[in-house]
C-alpha cells in the first residue's frame, strides 16, 4: 500500500515538474545560467557592457548560443562560462579535458577553448572588420582547476574597458543590433534541435 501511495504522489508531483523543467531546465542548466549570470554582474560591475545569450549563425546556417559578448573598446570579449562540482584539468591541445568529481570519478568535457573559438569564428563572419579582434575566453566559475593556459580563467576573467575605436563600437552597435532582433525563442528551439542531432 505504501508503494502505492508513493507512486500516486510521484504521478501527482509529475506535470508540475514537468512545466517547472520546461520554464527553467534541468538543475545542471539552472546552475550553469546563475554562473553566466554572475559572471555577467561582475563584467558589468566594472563598466563593461555584456550581452548574455547571443544567438548568432554560423555560415551553414546552424544557430549557435554565446554564452557573454563583452564590449571592451577596441576588442569584443566572447565568454564561455562553465561551472562544475568537480576539478577540471585543463588541456588547451586536446579536444576533450577530464573532469574529476569527489569520489574519484572521472568523465570528460569538450574543450571549452575549441567551443568558443567556434563561436569567435560566427562572430567574425558575422559582424568582423578590419582591427576588431574577437577574443576566446573561458571562465570556469566555483570550479577548481588542475592546470592552465591563456584565457582559462577559474574566476572573472581579468578584463577591463579600455578607450574605444571607431571600428569596434560599429561592431558592438551591430551586434546589439542583431541580438534585439533576433527572435531568442526560435533561435533556440533550432539550436536544441541541432544538438539533439548530434547526440
């Protein structure tokens, strides 16, 4: 009878789960939006504009999703930001790094580095002019690392506003541009689908 009651309360709990997960995500999607999202704050915090989310194309036409897109005057900022409950050693030569969780187990990540330069590269084909370098990298927040390399952070990434150039502020304004109106909803069923694919 117990097992009953149980499995009547499970069954019972199940829609709003489901709406709760639909609206918000899973938890692993839940703590990774709170790290972009402090990230973000303290980006900001030092005068930096951010835009969370960007959805850009690449040029076959797959939507991908940037983490933070930061302003920096004379360079655009592309920041992955990662949060894991275990220790990330970093290989900037390899395509994927390993993770170790307590315990001892152990499992592997794509490389951020890889990721994000791919979307360095849609930002460029994009939105690229002449002297406006998009700039790679990725914060690890509340994660320890096991080793390192340039621009692997396991903080906020060491970046200040620096004196603008002409030619960076017209790709910022086009790419705040896109970012408004770009239809966040359908870009990101696309993505998912794309994703799912790949699996």
């Amino acid at each position: 009878m117990r097992n009953v009651v149980k499995a009547l309360w499970w069954l019972a709990k199940l829609p709003i789960r489901l709406v709760f997960r639909l609206a918000f995500g899973g938890w692993a999607e839940r703590r990774g939006r709170r790290a972009e999202l402090r990230m973000k704050r303290k980006l900001e915090a030092r005068g930096i504009p951010v835009i969370h989310d960007l959805f850009v194309r690449h040029g076959n036409g797959v939507w991908t999703q940037i983490d933070l897109v930061a302003f920096l005057g004379d360079r655009i900022a592309v920041v992955e930001v990662k949060n894991y409950g275990g220790t990330v050693e970093v290989a900037p030569d390899r395509a994927e790094w390993a993770v170790t969780y307590a315990g001892g187990r152990r499992a592997t990540m794509r490389s951020p580095l890889r990721q994000n330069a791919q979307h360095c590269k849609a930002l460029r084909e994009r939105f690229g002019r002449p002297g406006v370098a998009f700039e790679n990298h990725v914060a690890f927040d509340r994660t320890p690392l096991r080793g390192g390399c340039e621009g692997v952070w396991d903080r906020v990434p060491e970046l200040w506003p620096t004196d603008e150039t002409q030619a960076a502020r017209a790709v910022w304004n086009a790419i705040v541009a896109h970012d408004e109106a770009t239809d966040r909803m359908a870009a990101s069923r696309e993505h998912m689908r794309w994703i799912k694919g790949q699996r």
